[in-house]
C-alpha cells in the first residue's frame, strides 16, 4: 500500500519587496539530482523527469499541518519542480508572512505519495511519478537545495482584482481546513485502533495458518479483513511496518522456502514487472571494448564496441490446491490444518525448484566443449594437486572475463570423488569438523563443502560428471514478491473448501560468461 511521505529541503532567506503585502511565493518544492536519506526506506531522488500528478491542485500548508493558501502554478525546470504560490489573508496566514519577513521561516517541505519507483545500482531509489499532496512552509527541513527563490509583492495597481482572488482563497482555505480536520480525526481514530492491536501485522494475532483457517470458517469478520491484507501486501520499498517482528508461522514458511529450494538459493532474483506475460532481458553477445596506454599526444585511443542481444523469459504460474470439508475445518486441531498448508508450500518450493534447475543445468550443458576447463584426467584420477591446477586456471580464465567465481556446483559422484580425495593415504578433505590443518572440508549435514577456499555446492539431479565454476549472475530467477499467494473459495453443496497456493515466475541465462565447466577425460 502507498503511503504518504514528506521531504523537506533547505531554502534561502526570503526577501520582501519594498511595497505590497508580501503573501506571493515562489521556490523550487523539490530539487531535481539531490540524494535524500531517509532512516526507513534509504537514500532516494527525483529526477528531471519525475512525474508530479495534481501539482495544480496541491495546496499550500504550514507546518504539514494547517493550510495557509493554494498553489497556483507548478512546473518541472532543470534544477526542480518550481511553485508559485499565494497565502491567505487568515490570521495564521499573516503569521506565516511575518516569519518569513524575520527569517525564521525559509524552507520548503513536501507532502507526496509514491506510485512509481525504480532502484539504481547503488541502492537509491528514484522516483519516476509521485501525486504532490501539499507544499508547506516549515522552519527545520532535512535538505540544503531547495530555494525559495521570491517572496513577493502583488502590484497596487491591480488590487481590485487582488481583493477578489483573496476572497476566494479565503473560501477555500475555510473549506479545505474543514476537509483537513475530518481527515485529521479519521488519522487520529486509525491511531488507535492500530495502538489497541499493538503491531500493524495483520498476521500477528494469530498462531497459524490453521488458527487463522478456523477464525474464517467461523465467520470472523476480522480474520476475513487481515486475510485480505495478507494476500495483498506486497513489497514496494522499506516501510516502517517492516520493523515489525514477523509471526512464526509467516517465518517458518520462509524457511520452507529456503530449505526446500536449494539451487534456487544460489542464483541471482529479481522483481517481476507488473504486467506482461513474458519479458525480455539484455546480454552481451560480443565485447571489443579495450583501454591501452597512448602511444603519443594526438594518437587515436584504442576503439571497442560491445554489442547487446535480447533474450525472452517466459513468466509462468506454480501452484496448487487441496479441499478440506467444513468439518475438518471446524473441528480437526490446528496443527492438522497447518499441515495441509505447509504441504502446499512444500510443493511450490519443490516446483519452482525443479525449473531453477532446468535453466541453471541445462545452461552448463549448452557451454561448448571449447569454453570449458580441460580436466586432461578422468575423474576418478584426479588428484589434490590436479584440483589445485584447475582451481587456479579457473581463477585466472574468470578474471579474464571479468566475472566472479561463486562456486563450484557439482554432481552427487563428483561430490563423493571430492571427499574421498587423499593425498599420501591421508585423507585430504576434513569432514569431522574438528578444524584439522586440511586444505578443504565437506559439511555431511548440508552437503555442502570447501576446495581450497571455494565453496562447493551439490546440485541434486545434475547429470553425472557435472562440474562447473558458476556465477550467481549466471541465472537469474524472476519471481513476485510474497510468493506463494493462497487463495480460498467455499462451495455451499458439499460442504467443503478449497485452498490454492500460486506464484508467478521466469528463468532465464543472464550471464552465460559466468558458467565454467569443467570437462573430465573418459574413464
């Protein structure tokens, strides 16, 4: 849910004209490039291009809280959003305009809603298009760019027609602090009944998902709301109600996510678009580009070139459902209804599982044999020092083409041919744990390991003598946020109810550089 946010910006000292009554302003609201850190959601901007939906009708505040005026014009220029506006001739009005007059009130703050945002690679938020609630006048802002560039003076000469729109300022001014104090009281009621329940998690009051079944079945109205709220949440940024502590049945299904979705676990995720039934994402199909030393002042620098190609991901739905009758419902124990539930997510993670690993295995597979690492040795002979050797080729190959070297995923007999590597009769690989001087170790519990500092990752179902130094770019993982969702539906004949739980997802070979195979002889 969109939640409203303000941002204040330093201003310069306002100036007065000699004449007239000072109650015009002019000002940059909200300066274009400017990087605001905000405690919550983290460093954000605006930029020149920033959409500001009703700027024309946002109204002029004081202090975020009463309103003193209206803004009259609102327009993007190159350093910011720029407003005129007029103050009302109201008693708080007039105190604005003799705040301003001793310098005690210079700066700028606004009120906006975010609707659309997008994440830079440095983590900064920009925002692409906001609705502009309210521009106020406040005395401790947060920014140093905002200027506040005229304080100004109407001219005498049209004081007819200044007295008229004064009048109708004054009108709406009444009208809108009327429409403010209804909205106030609404705030204020939703305060506390936020207080009463003592955490904005609609999932904290109950104990499971089978405690939250049973309080539907019976009708509760409440359970039905915070069912609502649950299903539609969705991550848009760091908010506030972020801080609060997540319920155990709302964690545990993270772990089941996470427990059962080992592969998935290693590769790169991100956000699906909004909309669309596949989307398309670029890679680097050829890379000249090259930096040399000058060979003299006036020479040509070296030239290169890259050239992006486009691949297409399909976004696909998983899911699944289960029916229980009323009866069972009402009257089994909770922790069956959990059960039931938790081997829904159990199934989606088991399914989205297998299709990471389709992209990621069959990926290694379409490696020609010329890109990968020539073992020269079956496996089965391969010893310590020859590990050694493929390890620093690795190395070096993966620093040329400019990737990373995550880890090393394996088939279950390459795993075991690892373990069982011994070196003069002692065993090479430490798998008591005991912190024995060896140059690897294998983690029975997770079946998981360590090569000479590079972590080893099994990958379950991989075709037999499958090795390969991997990238977490190499695949990339495109799934909505609060996956998986779960839906319900009743049906009044038999008395029973369904439940589904589903997700949507895409997979696709971001970085092909970033997969090295290792080719073994044959034995």
């Amino acid at each position: 849910m969109n939640e409203r946010k303000e941002i204040a910006y330093r201003g310069l000292k306002l100036r007065k004209a000699s004449d007239g009554d000072g109650r015009s302003i002019e000002g940059v609201a909200v300066p274009f490039g400017d990087i605001y850190n905000d405690p919550w959601d983290g460093a954000e901007t605006f930029d020149r291009d920033t959409v500001f939906e009703n700027a024309d009708t946002a109204k002029l505040c004081y202090q975020h809280a009463e309103l003193i005026g209206a803004i009259t014009s609102a327009e993007n220029r190159d350093d910011g959003l720029h407003i005129a506006a007029r103050i009302a001739d109201t008693q708080l009005g007039r105190d604005a305009v003799a705040l301003m007059d001793e310098g005690a009130l210079d700066s700028l703050s606004v009120g906006f809603v975010p609707l659309e945002d997008e994440r830079d690679e440095n983590n900064v938020t920009h925002r692409r298009r906001v609705r502009l609630l309210e521009v106020s006048l406040v005395s401790w802002p947060a920014y140093q760019n905002a200027k506040v560039e005229n304080h100004r003076n109407l001219n005498t000469e049209n004081s007819q027609e200044r007295n008229h729109m004064e009048n109708e300022t004054i009108e709406k001014v009444r009208a809108e602090q009327a429409e403010q104090a209804d909205v106030l009281r609404s705030i204020q009621a939703s305060l506390a009944t936020m207080n009463n329940h003592g955490s904005s998690n609609p999932a904290a009051s109950y104990r499971s998902y089978g405690h939250l079944l049973k309080q539907l079945a019976k009708g509760d109205e409440q359970a039905r709301n915070d069912y609502e709220q649950i299903s539609k949440r969705d991550y848009t940024g760091g908010v506030l109600a972020n801080s609060d502590p997540q319920p155990v049945w709302i964690s545990n299904t993270l772990r089941i996510l996470e427990q059962r979705r080992r592969i998935t676990n290693l590769v790169s995720h991100a956000a699906l678009p909004s909309e669309g039934e596949t989307l398309s994402y670029p890679i680097v199909t050829e890379d000249t580009t090259t930096v040399g030393k000058q060979a003299k002042e006036g020479d040509y620098l070296p030239y290169g070139e890259i050239k992006i190609g486009a691949r297409t991901a399909t976004i696909e739905t998983y899911g699944g459902y289960t029916s229980l009758s009323r009866q069972a419902i009402e009257r089994a124990s909770v922790p069956y209804l959990d059960k039931t539930l938790e081997a829904l997510v159990k199934a989606y993670a088991r399914n989205t599982e297998a299709a990471t690993r389709i992209a990621l295995y069959g990926a290694i597979g379409d490696v020609s044999a010329s890109d990968k690492i020539d073992a020269g040795k079956a496996l089965t002979a391969m010893t310590p020092n020859d590990w050694l050797d493929i390890i620093i080729d690795a190395r070096l190959e993966v620093e040329d083409r400019n990737t990373s070297l995550d880890y090393l995923g394996v088939s279950g007999d390459v795993f075991k041919a690892i373990a069982h590597l011994s070196d003069d009769g002692d065993r090479f690989m430490d798998i008591s744990g005991g912190g024995i001087d060896r140059l690897g170790s294998i983690d029975t519990t997770d079946i998981t390991g360590s090569l000479l500092r590079v972590p080893v990752v099994l990958m379950p179902g991989a075709a037999a003598g499958t090795a390969a130094f991997l990238d977490k770019g190499a695949v990339t993982v495109w799934e909505n946020g609060n996956s998986p969702f779960q839906l319900q539906d009743d049906n009044v004949l038999n008395l029973t109810k369904d439940f589904s739980v589903y997700g949507y997802a895409a997979f696709g070979v971001t970085l092909p550089e970033g997969i090295l195979p290792i080719k073994f002889a044959n034995a």
